[in-house]
C-alpha cells in the first residue's frame, strides 16, 4: 500500500481568492479519481502510477474546497497556500500526460486517451469534455501553483506572518500582473 505524506519541500503560493479561477478545472478531482481507480485495477496500461493521478485530483479539489470557504467568508484577493513539492510535481506529470493524450494514437501503448474521452463524455458537466480541454483547464492551475520568484516569496512571507510592509502591496501587484499574463481571470 502507497501512502502520501506531506514530508519534504513545501512551497508557500500565493492564489487568487476568487475560486473561479479553478472551478474551470474543478471537475478534473472527479475524472482523474476514476482513472487513478482504473490505473490501479491495470497500472501497465496507464502512463501515470494511480497514487500521481489520486494525488493530482485531490489537490485540485483541495484547493477549490478551501478557497470557495475563503471567499464565503472573508473576500481576498490573494491566499496563501502550502503545498508539498511532490504534490506541484504530480499536477505537472498530470498536464503532460493529458498533453500527450490529445495526439495519441488510438491503438496505443497506453489507454489514456480512450478513458478520458469515455468519461469526459460522461461527465456531469455543461458539455462533455475532450482531452484537449482537459488540459486546457489543467494549464492555469498549474501555471499559478508553479509561480514563483521574488515577488511570490515576498508576498507569501508577508502573508504568513500576517503583516503589511511597504514592500507587500507591490509585491502582490507584481504576482497580480502575473496572473494576468498566465491568462488565469481575476
């Protein structure tokens, strides 16, 4: 039996309040939950252990669970958000894989693709989704908890120690400006 642990390098993010920025992506926790069960029945027919994809589906789901509660009770336009390195590692691992499934060969080594396409069919969603769109709402969930650099660090670090310095609202306008060029809505 596979554990996961919290163990090892965190990484302290800075998130949009707003969950609507992840609620895009919000419905990948169920559909990478499914193929991780798959994966596990059939590990060699999958391009990812179960354990990455379980873990990628959960975060995701954290993340939406704990900002909708946020916003519900205080509106902020930043939340800062601890999350394990191998956990940032597992999200990319995922992305890649729904990468590769978009132009993967039907008759392939690995049947991600003819999962994804069963279940995002099958989804309880406004329109089935393809693989391809699947990765695209994966990519700003992604593309912001990989963010970092001076700013992120600054911000993060003021944010956790619950202060407001000269430096904090710049720092923040910066991982702002940055969001917006990652393409994620504010």
């Amino acid at each position: 039996m596979t554990t996961k642990t919290s163990t090892g390098l965190e990484l302290a993010r800075i998130l949009p309040g707003d969950p609507g920025w992840i609620r895009r992506a919000a419905y990948l926790s169920e559909v990478l939950g499914l193929v991780a069960r798959a994966a596990d029945v059939r590990p060699y027919a999958y391009p990812l252990p179960a354990l990455t994809l379980e873990t990628a589906g959960e975060v995701i789901a954290d993340i939406d669970a704990a900002l909708t509660a946020t916003a519900a009770d205080d509106p902020t336009p930043a939340v800062l958000y601890v999350l394990p390195a191998w956990v940032l590692k597992a999200l990319q691992d995922v992305l890649a894989a729904l990468r590769t499934a978009v132009v993967e060969e039907p008759g392939g080594e690995f049947r991600l693709r003819p999962m994804l396409v069963l279940l995002g069919e099958g989804l309880d969603y406004p329109r089935g989704r393809t693989p391809a769109e699947m990765a695209a709402d994966l990519e700003p969930v992604v593309a912001v908890l990989a963010l970092d650099g001076p700013a992120v660090r600054a911000a993060a670090t003021d944010l956790a120690l619950g202060r407001w310095q000269a430096g904090t609202g710049a720092a923040l306008t910066e991982v702002f400006a940055q969001w917006v060029l990652l393409g994620v809505p504010l």
